[in-house]
C-alpha cells in the first residue's frame, strides 16, 4: 500500500495536465499522480536513498533534494537524469523550490539555514536565512519564500534575499513538515503530531 506522506510540488505542465509529483522518502522514489489521485508512474525516480523535497522550474526540470544522498539532483518531469548531483555535500537538504529567473532555494535542516544556489549548481549564498531549523519551503509569485520551521513551529515568510517579512507568519504549529502554495495564494502546511 503506498501512503503518501507530503505533497511537497503541485506543478502544470505544457500540456496543462495537473500533475502531483510526491517524495517517497521510505522507498527511495518520487512518484507521478493526476490531481484526482491516479497514479501515473508510482517509480518516476527510483534508486534515490531519502528523497523530500520537490520542485519545479517551469522550464521542464524536477529538481529532487535527496537527504541520503546529501544532494540535490535535477531531472526532467518524464524522469530523465539531467545530472543526479547537481549539487553534493549538503547536509539534511529537506525542502526546495525554484523561482522563475533561475534560482534554487534548499532548507538545511543540519545547519538551521536556507541556501540559494542557481539551476545550474552554482552557491549564490550558503545562509541566506539562518537561524531556523528548516524543513519545507514555498515560494508565491511575489518574491516572498515561505519557510517551515521546526524548531519553533511556525511558518515565517521572506523576501528572496533573505529579509525577514514576517517570522511568525503562521505559529502554534507542532512540526510543519511539508507546505505547498497553489496559484490562488493559498498556503497549504503539512503539520506532523
């Protein structure tokens, strides 16, 4: 049976079919589902070690942060490797997600920071936002990055350049795992116990 545990990226293809790519960190895989819950291809991305965070680029590139591994791996949404470490060395990379102009923004749980690097792998900023215990991110169409901490339990918002708009955007939470934003605005939070 397969329970799936965080929905961490809600992206539309060229095709404008919904599609729901969903991190199977117990096996290793990502899979493929339609909006409705059909499952499309359960093993997109098999041989991954601890995969959670997911997202989507626009341009056609699954970008996978495998905690196992200490990677992040990019792919295309067909599940093709375009290079399995694209970045290496990271410790606990758990959540990510990509902006429109080429950017990539990983949770390091480890070392309680967000870093920025580009598609392409280049670090752009290694803590662009600190003390935090991130595990998910989100990011709206306005700039703003959305980061789930588990430390304190709360949801704190950010520009993209590490500004702190709001710490405690939404707090009282026990342990925000995963959160998604959908193109109506609409925050979604994954809170586990």
């Amino acid at each position: 049976k397969f329970i799936l545990s965080l929905i961490l990226a809600l992206i539309w293809a060229a095709a404008s079919e919904a599609q729901i790519f969903v991190s199977c960190w117990w096996d290793g895989t990502v899979g493929e589902f339609s909006l409705s819950g059909q499952e499309i291809n359960r093993r997109l991305l098999p041989g991954l070690i601890s995969p959670y965070g997911i997202t989507y680029d626009g341009n056609g590139n699954l970008f996978v942060a495998d905690a196992g591994r200490h990677t992040i791996g990019q792919f295309t949404i067909s599940g093709a490797v375009v290079n399995a470490s694209l970045v290496s060395g990271l410790p606990s990379t758990w959540g990510i997600v990509a902006d429109r102009s080429g950017h990539l923004f990983v949770s390091v749980y480890e070392t309680g920071t967000v870093a920025e690097y580009t598609t392409d792998g280049g670090l752009v900023n290694g803590a662009l936002i600190t003390g935090v215990t991130p595990t998910a991110l989100a990011l709206d169409g306005n700039s703003h990055l959305f980061v789930a901490n588990h430390g304190n339990g709360s949801i704190g918002e950010y520009l993209t350049d590490g500004t702190p708009v709001n710490t405690s955007f939404i707090s009282g939470l026990s342990s925000p795992e995963g959160i998604a934003l959908d193109g109506q605005g609409h925050l979604f939070v994954s809170n586990y116990g």
